[in-house]
C-alpha cells in the first residue's frame, strides 16, 4: 500500500468531488486501488508510515504532505471514497500521539522468553516481526463467551433473560529483552500466563521511588504485619508530601506508590510495586529504550534521601539461609503447626469484588476466605506431605463477582506470612520474600517489651474452653473488694458515632485491665489499640467519664460507690495521669520466658502503643496468664 504521511489541515476550501478537512482534523490520501476500510484504519490504531504523495494527488489546497517519522493515532475514523481516485481517511487527533496504559515487570533467572512462561499453561505465541533489533515474544490467550455467575442466579425470578447475557476474557504477555535482561509486559489477564518466580521483586516500587518527586505524591499502599496483615491505601487529593499519608516509618512497609515524577518526558504519573505502572505514547517498536531507562531507575540509590526506612527490613538473597527458612516453614505445616503463620493477599483487593477464592491441590475447593487452617484441613492426609515444591507450586486464584472466570493470581508460598527464628536472628516471609529483621530494630523491640512491668493486680488462670467475659467476671469476683466488672459497658463520647469500652477490669489502685484471648480467630493489635483508644478518651472527654461514673455506681452497688467513683473524676475536675496504669492481660498457654511468648510484629505493635500511652502520662503493663485443663 503507497502511503500518504498525515498533516495538519490549515482549512482547505471545498472542491468539487475532495474531502474538505475541518482545522482540528488531519487527513490521509490513498490512492483508491489501495485504500483502507475503515476497520482496518481502526485496528492498526492509524500508525501511517511517511510517504511522498504521488501525482495527481489530492486537489489544489489541501494540507501539504511533508516526509516525517511522526506516526499518529486518531479517533473518530471516516472513510470517504473520492471520484478522483483517492480515498481520504480522516478522525480528529490534535497531532498528539495516544498514550497506552503498560505495566511492566522486570524478569530474573530467564534466558529465553519461554522461560517466563507459567509451566503448562496453554497460550498462543506471536513473533515479534519490526525493522528494529527488538528482540522478544507475545503470548495470548482468550475464552469463548460464558454466562456470568449471577445470571442462574437472576434467571430464577427472570427466566426470559436472554441467553445472549455473556462475558468474556482475553491475557496478552509481551516479552521484550532490553540491556540483558527480560521484560513482561502484561495485557487483561495476562499475568495468568506469566511466572510469578521469574517476577524481580519490588522493581517497579524502586523505580518509582528513584524517579517520584518526593513533595509529588498521589497514593501509598502500606501493610503492618503482625497476628493478620493491615493493609492501607491512603490517596491525596493533590499531590503532597510524606507527612500527608500518616505513614509509621518503624511499623509500616511500604507496598506501592503513586507519584509524579521529577521528570515528566516518559510519564507524567509513575505507580511502582513489584510492577511498574505507566500511560506512555511510546510506540512499541521503542520499548527496549524505555526499558533500558526503568533498568537504570532500578539500579539507582536515590530513594535512601527521602524513603530509607523501606530498608528496616532486609531482603534475605542468601540461598543457605532461604532453604533453611523455607523447610523449617513446610515442616510445620505438614505437622499441623500454624501458631506463627497465617495466610493474606499479597495485594490489596476491593473485598467487594471477591466472590471468592480456589487453591490448587484441594480438588476444586472453593474458599470464603484465606486460610491456612482451613486449607490444611481440607489437605486431610495430604498435609504430611507438603513441601517448599508444593507450596511454591499450588496456585491461588480470586473468583471476582464481575466474572464466572477464577484469576490465577499468586502462588500459595506468596500468600504465606510467616515469623521463623535463625541462627538467633529472626526472618518473616512476606509475600513470597523472606526479611531479615533488622538486629538493632529487634534488639530495642525487645528491650523495650521486656522492660515493662507486669499486672500489679492479682490474676487468675484460664479454664479450657471459658471465653473471655467468663473469665473476666470470674477474675473479678475472685477479688471482689479491689477489682470491678466493666466489661461490654460501653458508653459514647461526646460528639462520637461509636461507643468505647473504657476497661474489662478497673482495679482499686487504677489499672484499667483490657484482657484478650490470644487466638487464630482474635488479634492482639486490637487490644493493644483498644488500651490507646479508652485512655485518650478518659483523659480528654469529661462527658464520657460522668456517663462511666454512672455506670460504676451502678456496678458497685450502694455500699463500695464513693470508693470506686473516686477512681473516675468528673467533667471539669482535673486529673493525675500518674495514678492509672493501662494493663494488658493475654489469655495463652506458652513455655516461654518473659515476653518472647509474642510474636515479633506483635511486640513492635505493643513498643508503639506504649509509647503514645507513656507521651500521655499513664503507665503501661503487661502478663501473660495461662490456660488450665487444655
């Protein structure tokens, strides 16, 4: 096809049997033996090579056709056919090549783009055919239209819905070799095809971080790590700086983050995590530049000026040390031992579109949630036989309410979260990776948690199988004279939505006694933050004490009200934080020592929430009581 390079109109006039061109359109002559359709034109995107028209072109006043390389890409096609045996091809484009939305992943240990492909995995392949030295693969796969899940659903009381209701998908993976190192780039679903091993960890997140303006922030994606995994998207409404997001640089790890970069020419927005995330106008036969660029990017140290504290969890590289860690892991949980693993999404996921979830080796179970107990129930006698294999092997994939389709999304080894002990370091596997704590970070954790007292009041143990209100009225009436039941008295502070719990136990000596059971099913964080919440509360809000004072003379009765109101000033009385102490007691069975009973990220939790209760002027205890019978 003899093609003509597209120009600017300057406001051709009209002409007898000629396309008149509007100022804000471009236009294309072929000649008509050898024009497009206008599908056609769509579904290359309009990338017209340059080419001088040839003669008898188009009429007198038409836009010149200057020889350039500029490709173009329009919206808003037509194609007109013209008696004087050219057809124009026109669609308003301003001159401005479009962007495409790309997310980019580095790749390791490859060596052909074959390797980066999920084993098994059926697809299609495509070479990649340019006049550039580009060298590289594209994978795709589709499925045949099906009916979403929730149409059997509505047919119930809609039986004339149409059959014709389907959806469908499409994964398109472009593997693309750039400055010796492979890349993937990923389309629709295409992460299904790819190799989650292969995947560079946190690639995009340095890139971005190296290349973001750090007063150019948009949105941060942190987790907190302990008993469960929080995660926390926090957004600007404009860009802004790291004191905006409220991020705990002790507690926090930083998952991925969204930010203009000091350099707009690539991208005018970068969204980095194990991924890196752009809109981009360069054209796909540029790709292996730009990616030599991001290679670059992520070699680079600059983050360390502003975001260092990503580095108060080390990446372990040792192989040794990563095997060790790895089998103690698989030999726990083939003997059923979960008390410092659990199970989380390695990225933050709109619980409202997740129907549900699939593991691979559970016969097509289909799971409400993640987790590690459940699934190593449905193992049954299989549990014995897990493996680090298995478990890098096993797929978990997310069942998405828009879609009857499950998204192979993680590996079961990325899912894991886990604490182990080392060659008296410790390490936690988070999202596939294993952390060496930081020795300095888990020595002032320890010193501090090992610091703090013990309950003053006297405590009793646990029965087997009593909860927590029952121990809790059991241990204040095993002390009756110096201990009070306020447990579930819950009272609103003035000008909130929510009630607060002031304590479970208010002791005579004026230690608020917040007590947990230490389970799967609970979490320490929650108590260690409910001490933070109830004394701010009691200090600060005088009409929450006055509604706590009501209930005390209530729960103490006529004879013992004076004595146990005296603990709680009202409104408007000032008060002496040193008389209260906030004490945490843990209901668990443990043959530990002092506070090693508490897992690492439990006890950083604790060191943070005593140091705000400590700012406030309360004191802060803690023990452990144990469970009898069990």
């Amino acid at each position: 096809m003899q093609r003509a390079q597209p120009a600017r109109s300057t406001g051709a006039t009209r002409r007898s049997g000629t396309a008149v061109a509007q100022s804000d359109r471009l236009c294309i002559w072929f000649p008509r033996d050898d024009s497009p359709s206008a599908s056609a034109v769509r579904k290359c995107g309009l990338r017209i090579a340059s080419a001088e028209p040839t003669i008898g072109g188009p009429p007198e006043g038409s836009p010149k056709h200057a020889p350039t390389t500029t490709s173009h890409i329009w919206s808003r096609v037509s194609v007109r056919r013209q008696t004087n045996g050219y057809t124009v091809v026109s669609g308003r484009t301003g001159g401005k090549m479009g962007t495409q939305r790309l997310t980019i992943h580095l790749l390791r240990d490859v060596s052909k783009a074959d390797d980066a492909i999920e084993p098994d995995k059926a697809r299609k392949e495509v070479p990649i055919q340019t006049d550039s030295s580009m060298v590289g693969t594209f994978y795709y796969t589709s499925r045949p239209p099906t009916p979403p899940s929730w149409v059997s659903f509505v047919r119930e009381v809609a039986p004339s819905l149409p059959t014709t209701l389907t959806s469908s998908s499409a994964s398109g993976l472009l593997i693309v070799q750039a400055h010796g190192r492979f890349f993937a780039l990923t389309f629709g679903y295409g992460r299904s095809l790819l190799n989650l091993t292969k995947v560079e960890r946190q690639f995009g997140l340095r890139v971005a971080l190296n290349r973001i303006d750090p007063r150019q922030l948009r949105s941060m994606d942190t987790k907190t790590f302990e008993d469960l995994v929080v995660t926390k998207t926090t957004q600007a409404s404009k860009s802004a700086d790291l004191p905006t997001f409220g991020v705990d640089v002790s507690r926090d790890i930083l998952r991925a983050v969204t930010g203009r970069p000091r350099d707009t020419t690539l991208a005018k927005q970068l969204t980095g995590s194990d991924a890196l995330v752009l809109n981009t106008s360069t054209l796909a036969k540029d790709l292996p530049d730009m990616l030599s660029e991001l290679l670059t990017a992520f070699s680079e140290n600059n983050y360390k000026d502003d975001f260092e504290w990503i580095d108060h969890l080390a990446l372990v590289n040792d192989a040794t040390i990563i095997h060790q860690l790895d089998n103690q892991l698989a030999g726990q949980l083939a003997a059923g031992d979960t008390s410092t693993t659990h199970m989380a999404m390695p990225e933050a996921i709109d619980w409202e579109d997740i129907e549900s979830f699939k593991i691979t080796g559970t016969r097509n179970s289909i799971y409400e949630d993640l987790d590690i107990d459940e699934y190593l129930a449905r193992l049954g006698d299989k549990r014995a036989g897990i493996t680090v294999d298995r478990l890098r092997g096993r797929r978990v994939s997310v069942g998405f309410a828009r879609s009857s389709d499950y998204d192979s999304r993680w590996t079961l080894y990325q899912c894991l979260v886990s604490e182990q002990p080392y060659n008296s370091a410790l390490y936690a596997l988070i999202e596939g990776r294993w952390f060496a704590i930081s020795d300095s970070l888990a020595a002032e954790v320890d010193n501090y948690t090992n610091s703090l007292p013990s309950v003053g009041s006297t405590l009793i143990s646990s029965r087997f199988g009593e909860d927590e209100r029952t121990y809790n009225a059991n241990l204040a009436e095993s002390n009756a004279g110096t201990l009070l039941l306020l447990d579930a008295k819950i009272k609103r502070p003035g000008g909130a939505t929510t009630g607060i719990e002031l304590c479970d136990v208010l002791s005579s000596t004026g230690e608020l006694i917040h007590v947990k059971r230490k389970s799967r099913s609970s979490t320490l964080s929650h108590l260690f933050s409910q001490g933070v919440v109830s004394a701010n509360t009691f200090i600060g809000d005088g009409e929450f004490r006055d509604k706590m004072r009501e209930v005390i003379a209530t729960q103490a009765g006529e004879e013992n009200k004076a004595q146990w109101l005296a603990m709680i000033p009202p409104s408007g009385q000032s008060i002496d934080r040193s008389k209260y102490t906030v004490s945490y007691v843990v209901i668990a069975s443990s043959k530990k020592e002092g506070n090693s009973w508490l897992p690492f990220f439990s006890k950083l939790n604790l060191m943070q929430q005593a140091k705000q209760l400590r700012n406030l002027g309360v004191k802060v205890s803690i023990s452990r009581v144990p469970v009898e019978g069990n």
